[in-house]
C-alpha cells in the first residue's frame, strides 16, 4: 500500500541534467527546480513560462517546448542557485557564530575561524614557527651559503618527518588511502601517487610569473645572494613532475602490486619504512598490508628515475620552497600581499581573508560544519516526506521487478537489493554525541594560526587510513549537491531538500518530479543485472536500445571496438528512462486519489506540471547552438529526451497528444521494465 505523507499543495520542481560531448556518451543527474508555497508563486510561473518554447509541441518534442527559450530567460539557473543558497547559509553561521557553542564541533569552528581572523595569531611567531619546521627538516640548501651537504638530505626522510608535524603535502611519493566497498562492507585499500603537477604544460606562460613569485619570497625570507639557478633548478623539477602527470593520465587506481613486486619492481625505495611511517603508525587496529593500488607504473617508474637523478640540494630546495608555497596565505600580510599578486596572474584562490577563512574552516573542519548546519536547517518533516518517497519509489521498482522479464532467480535477488538499499538523508548521525566523540582529542591553538593548521593536518592524517566511513560520510554536503551513492548508500544532501527546491508544503507534482527523480536513478543504478543486460547481444530489450542509440550516433553494433562506448549509453539511456518512468508512476500511483492544487496562472494539470518541471530540470545552455541532425527536427539530446520521456507511453494522454506523434514516426520507445 503506497502511503503519502501529509502535504500542503503548492508549486514544483526537478532534477536531472547530462553532460553532452559532441553525442551524449554518458548520463550525470543533477537537481534542478522551481520554488513553491504561495510567496514564490511568481518564480515558479515565470520559470514555466519563460522557459518555454510554444512553437513546439510536447507531444512531438518535450524537450524544445519546455525549455525552448531557457537560454533567453534572466533566472538563476537551479546549480547555481542551490550552490549560493548553502554557501551563504553557511558563510553566515561560520562568520556570526552559532547558539550551540557548549558543543565541541562548534566551539571548534568558532575557533578556527576567529583565529584565522586573528592578526595576532599570523604575527612573527608564525614565522618563527615556520623557521622552526625548516630546521627540524634539515633546512633550506639556497640559504647555507655551503654549510649544507648532499649528504644531509634524504627525501623519505624529509616525507614522513614533515607528515610527522602536519605539513600534508605530497613532495615525491605518497601513499594514501582508497575507501572500496568490498563484501557489502567498505574496506580501506591503500595506493601510491606521485606529486601533483605545477604547470599544465612545459612551455606554460605562467612559469615566469612562478619565478618572480619564488624570488619575491625568497627576498622577504632575508636572502640576499642571487638565487637565480636554485629557482632555475626548482622550476625544471616541477617541469618534469607536470610532464610525468599529463603523460600519465589518471583515470582510476587500476594496477595492484603486492609488496613482494613492489620491492622487486623499484628496490631503490625503502617501501618499508615509507608504509610503516605514513599508514601503519597511524592506524588504530593493526592490519595486514598485502598490496598497493596505484594508477600509473610507468608514472612511478619516471618518477623515481627523476628522483634518482635530481642531486639531493634540488630536491631539498623544492621540497621547502612547496612548504613555504603552502603556507603562504596562513603567513604575515607581507606574505599574503605576494599570494594575492601573484593570483593576479595564476590560478589560485584569491578572495577576501573573511571568506577565506570561511574557506578553510569548511576543509578542515567539514564534519563539524555538517554538525551545525544539521543543528540549524534539520526539518524532521521533510525527512519524513523523503523517507515516505523513497518507500513508495522502492514499492513501484519492485512491482517493475515483480512483473519483468527476469528469471525467477534475478527477480528475487534484485527485490532484496531495492528493499534493503539503505539511504542516508542529510547526513548519517544526526545525534550529538557521535560528533563530539569524533573531535574529543581536538583542539585549537588560537595563539598560532600555523599551529592550529598543522594540528587540524595531523588529526586528519591520524584518522585518514582507519577503516571508518564517518569521516567521508559527513563531508557530502560540500563534495556535491546532488544524490550519490557511497560505501553502498545512497546520500540525499540537504542542500537538494530544502526550498525552493522541496517542501513539504509543495504539491507531489513538484516532489516527485525533483527528489523522487533523483530516487528513481540511484535505485535503477543499483540494480545487480543492469550491466549484464547491457552487455548481452542476444537479448532483444538490449537490441532494442542498441538500434536506438545508433540513431544518434552511428556506430557499428557488432563492431567489438565499439564495445565500451556502446554499454555507456546503453546504461545512459536505460538509467534516464527508467528513473522518469519509475518517478512517474510512482507519482501517479500516489495521487490517484488525490487532487492537487495548479497555480491558477498556468493552464496546465498536475500531470502536465510533472513532466514540464521533470524536462526543465535539464534545461541546460549550450556553448553554441545544437544541430538539429536528425531529420533536421532534432539535436541530438532533444531525440534522447523524447525517447527516454516516451518510455511512459502516458505521456501522450497527459498532454492530450491527437496522437502519439513521436512514437508514430520513430517507433515506441524501447523498454527495460
């Protein structure tokens, strides 16, 4: 029995959109919407209206007739919208502080950022204390005038003595943790990578500006010789780690080495101790290490040749100067005057000192501001109208289910995987007492800014490689705003909950069509067989929706080379169908004994005012305008969306279609349940 939580009517709103390169290749949902209750009637209405194109029809393209003029319309579009609604509600209760205080979460965010307000927390004792790191590093060769040996320095050494302080930079090798869902359990593996790239090219214009930058530091820091060929011989470094990195390009972590291999393939490094003193002293139970992840080996193998052949007074020089690179905008004014001019010219953040330190409380502090903003935006009933949404949402996949084309066997097993799909809405924990527990052996040194940057490093170095999703589970609100699936749940950030995005006082129409969506597309994407289907040549559902595809693009379907591009738009194009198909008739099975309230200003129904709010959550503006390359009456995306839209052949009786035009020219959509 669907149930429906009670609800005021009012107005509506959305949520997908995809990314198109050149043809459609894949799929990302992203919420979009309208507002609702009665003081936003207007934004809702003119959304509606001047998004609209009505020289098209919906029943012969939905798309072009309900985001026609998207791009001519002056309204914020709903990302951005989303985005500047959450930072300025957190901006605000970072910056003017919070009536929760007695909370340690709090208390520490209110810490941090009073301290990095604080001029007398980045005086001269942050200087002394950064000149007090260099020298229990060793300290820097371009300013020993010949008191520096290459002897001195050895760059494992240098690695794990400044992770020891807090200083969480990758210089040459780093080892870091990768959360895997392994077993319906998330497990922590660990991976090797190589120091990030500096320039995005070796001829990048920038490089003369990152000299200056270097030399204007070094003045301040008293050093009076020419430095010329230690800058020199810092940049050509950092060349050589860009050209490693675009040369190896990062995709996933798939190459995994045993120690075993890892010690025979590159003897050189002392593997032992660099895992030993970056994952095993900071972990909480002791664990058996038996392999490394990593996403290059020819990347690591370059890598370590440039490392080998680099004289050890060019390491130690760059890997300083990327201390003082780091800490720049954490120093005195002078400093921080040198950072703002050089992102002049550079890519790099560059705003006021009240918002960034806004900045860094929401990095080094993310679950604590997850905490507060809980505290303050937390609405038990839109949680309950979500957790309403998601049952009924699953109750209508698993009647698909139930009544598919599935053995017996994949029947049952996909019904288990929906039932017990467990959602996360907002954040997981909403009590207090997990997070003060998390933060119990934290605390702010609100004389020292630096201090207290190296102390919030190390607290996050100590809990990175413990097998714990807490951590990761509480940043989501920052790391995306729209429903993603992690460690096998599925997360529904706030930020896509809220007005004027979903209310309870909104009519279903609006719900539904916008977080219900978002529902629908993670609960298809779970499903066990999906990929085989896609992958099975002699399955005519698949066929089906390979000879769709190729209408956009065309491609030779028993062409083997072909393969991987076929399977991601298959899986595109059953993913987007399936989510509006299951969306909507969930939606209808909830209201059939309903009547919901239509702004008076639009003659459209409820029905109507799904759909319309379900396309114009994707109304997207192009760089330049689609071609309409098929029969000259569609772009590529706007014939994806019919098809995908059609796959409810009810469409055509909500818009009172004479007759089902679309389908009558290019076939009835293709069907996955």
């Amino acid at each position: 029995m669907m149930t429906s939580a009670p609800v005021k009517r009012c107005k509506r709103n959305h949520f997908w959109q995809d990314t198109l390169l050149g043809c459609i290749v894949g799929i990302f949902f992203i919420g979009s919407s309208v507002a609702g209750v009665v003081d936003n009637m207007q934004y809702i209405t003119s959304k509606i209206i001047n998004y609209r194109n009505a020289s098209y029809t919906p029943c012969d393209n939905i798309y072009a007739y309900a985001c026609g003029n998207h791009s001519k319309a002056n309204i914020t579009p709903f990302f951005i919208l989303e985005q500047s609604l959450v930072a300025d509600d957190i901006n605000n209760l970072i910056q003017n502080g919070s009536s929760y205080k007695e909370l340690k979460p709090v208390k520490l965010i209110d810490d941090l950022y009073k301290t990095c307000m604080n001029d007398n927390a980045v005086g001269q004792e942050v200087l002394a204390l950064l000149d007090r790191i260099l020298k229990k590093l060793g300290n820097w060769p371009v300013f020993e005038d010949g008191g520096w040996k290459e002897s001195d320095f050895d760059w494992i050494d240098f690695t794990i003595g400044s992770k020891k302080l807090g200083l969480d930079i990758n210089y040459f090798l780093d080892l870091k943790p990768w959360r895997v869902m392994e077993s319906n359990k998330t497990v922590v593996r660990y991976m090797i990578d190589i120091a990030l790239a500096e320039f995005e090219s070796v001829s990048d214009p920038l490089v003369e500006a990152y000299a200056k930058y270097i030399q204007s530091v070094f003045a301040l820091l008293k050093n009076m010789k020419n430095s010329s060929r230690e800058i020199n011989e810092i940049i050509e470094f950092e060349r050589e780690v860009s050209k490693i990195n675009r040369y190896n390009f990062k995709e996933d972590y798939f190459e995994k080495l045993t120690l075993e291999d890892l010690v025979k393939k590159w003897p050189t490094i002392n593997w032992n101790e660099l895992i030993s003193n970056i994952i095993l002293r900071n972990l909480k139970t002791p664990v058996n290490i038996s392999e490394i992840s990593l996403w290059s080996s020819q990347a690591v193998s370059d890598f370590i040749e440039l490392v080998l052949k680099t004289p050890n007074h060019v390491k130690a020089n760059y890997a300083v100067w990327k201390i003082i690179q780091k800490t720049i905008p954490h120093l005195t004014e002078k400093y921080r005057v040198l950072h703002r001019e050089y992102c002049l010219v550079q890519k790099c953040e560059n705003t006021t000192r009240a918002l960034s330190c806004v900045g860094v409380v929401k990095r080094h502090l993310a679950p604590a501001v997850n905490f507060l903003y809980a505290k303050n935006y937390y609405n038990n009933e839109s949680e309950a109208l979500v957790n309403d949404i998601i049952r009924n949402t699953k109750e209508e996949l698993i009647r698909m289910i139930s009544e598919s084309w599935m053995s017996q066997e994949d029947k049952q097993k996909n019904i288990e995987i929906v039932r017990n799909k467990e959602f996360v809405i907002g954040i997981k924990g909403k009590g207090d007492d997990n997070w003060v527990k998390f933060y119990e052996n934290l605390e702010i040194d609100t004389s020292n800014y630096l201090q207290a940057l190296l102390d919030l490093k190390l607290f996050a170095i100590e809990n990175r490689f413990n097998e714990t999703d807490f951590d990761d589970e509480a940043k989501k609100l920052f790391e995306g705003f729209l429903p993603s699936r992690l460690y096998g749940k599925i997360y529904l950030p706030w930020s896509n909950i809220r007005k004027p995005f979903f209310d309870v006082s909104y009519p279903l129409y609006v719900n539904y069509a916008h977080i219900g969506s978002h529902i629908a597309y993670e609960l298809i994407k779970s499903i066990d067989n999906l990929e085989n289907f896609t992958q099975n040549v002699e399955n005519e559902k698949a066929m089906c929706f390979r000879n769709q595809w190729s209408v956009i693009e065309n491609f030779n379907i028993n062409d083997n080379t072909s393969a991987p591009k076929i399977f991601m738009a298959l899986n595109a194009q059953i993913s987007a169908q399936m989510s509006m198909k299951i969306a909507y008739q969930t939606y209808r099975r909830v209201t059939q004994n309903l009547t919901e309230e239509v702004p008076p200003q639009l003659n459209y129904t409820s029905h109507q005012l799904f759909w319309i709010n379900l396309v114009q959550t994707v109304c997207q503006d192009s760089p330049r305008p689609q071609p309409k390359t098929i029969d000259h009456k569609y772009t590529s995306f706007e014939y994806f969306f019919a098809k995908a839209a059609t796959g409810s052949p009810e469409i055509y009786d909500d818009f009172n279609c004479a007759d089902e035009s679309f389908a009558k020219n290019y076939g009835a959509s293709c069907s996955y349940l």
